[in-house]
C-alpha cells in the first residue's frame, strides 16, 4: 500500500502558503503548512511528511537553517528551498547542503510539482 504523498510548506507569508497549497494539491498532493522552521520543528509531524518546501528567508530560522536542523536530526525529508532574492552564494549553499531544488520566487506551479516529483522519487 502506497502512503500518501504529504507536503510541509514552511514560508510566513500565508498568502505564498495558500498559492502553493494550492499549486500542491492540484498535483494530487496534500499540504500541511507551517508558518516558520520553529513551528514545523516543533509540530511532531515529520513522519507524516514526504518532502518539505521552504522559503529561504524567515524571521527566526532561515530556510538554509531549516536544511542544517533536519539532517542534525536525521529526517530523510527531501527539501526544496524557495526565494524572491536568490544570490549565487544562497543557492551554492542550499545545494551542497543536499537540497532537492533551489527555486525562484514568484513559483512557476509546473516547475515546484515537477520539483517535487523529482525530489519524492529518488
């Protein structure tokens, strides 16, 4: 029996949260979103999560930071980090930490499902 695929999307901006809840779920995905890497970390739902889609830049912990907790504490999460202000150094940073994807805000939907399927089925 297959598990569902269930997304975490952590941005703190619930309008950016919404969009991609719904890009997500067209795809046949189901979305659980947080507003920031202290409150996934705290939510106990990793092992519901299949992948998760960060934004990069958040009051408290960052994206980049999000990348460094989970492999600290040995999820196997896939995850995909987003922004509206990427530098060479962010994305080189974010992809020798073992992201999946390292995309550009506004989000094309077909390239974060496509992200997303890349990522799930590795």
């Amino acid at each position: 029996m297959q598990h569902p695929t269930v997304i975490g999307v952590v941005d703190d901006d619930p309008g950016v949260r919404g969009s991609i809840d719904s890009f997500i779920r067209s795809g046949g995905m189901r979305t659980i979103g947080f507003e920031s890497v202290e409150a996934l970390l705290a939510s106990g739902a990793e092992a519901e999560l299949t992948c998760i889609v960060t934004d990069l830049h958040m009051p408290g912990l960052s994206g980049l930071q999000l990348q460094q907790e989970i492999a600290r504490r040995g999820w196997p999460h896939p995850l995909i980090v987003m922004t509206a202000f990427p530098t060479p150094e962010a994305r080189a940073q974010a992809l020798h930490w073992g992201a999946a994807a390292f995309l550009t805000k506004p989000i094309d939907p077909d390239c974060l499902l496509d992200a997303i399927e890349c990522a799930t089925t590795r």
